[in-house]
C-alpha cells in the first residue's frame, strides 16, 4: 500500500500557494498597474508553491504509517 493514502492532500498544500501566485499577478494587471516586482513575487509564489507541494509529498512518504 502507497504510504500516502491521498497524494492529492499534499497537491493542495502547494495549489494554495499557486493560487495566491495567480491572484498577486492578475490583480495588479487589471487594473493596469504593471511592475516587474510584481511579477517577480507573482513567479516566486509559484514556485514556492511547487516545492512546499514536493515537500509535503516527501514528508508524508518518508514517515513510517505506525
């Protein structure tokens, strides 16, 4: 048996934080504020957002299902 029951929970850890990315950069771009610091911290949101879903991934595969 996989020791992650629902890899999906450690999907959502790092959905939220694409999310957020998505919504930092659409915000400002609509109402027509352009900058690159805030596509810089749009991207790294993202970012962010893959690796804590990665983690959360390795953390719950690597410990033992007592």
């Amino acid at each position: 048996m996989h020791p992650l029951r629902h890899p999906r929970n450690a999907a959502m850890v790092g959905i939220v934080f694409l999310i957020i990315g998505v919504i930092y950069y659409a915000v400002p771009t609509f109402e027509g504020l352009t900058n690159y610091d805030i596509a810089a911290g749009a991207t790294m949101l993202m970012f962010l957002g893959v690796a804590m879903a990665i983690m959360a991934y390795v953390l719950v595969a690597g410990t033992r299902d007592e």
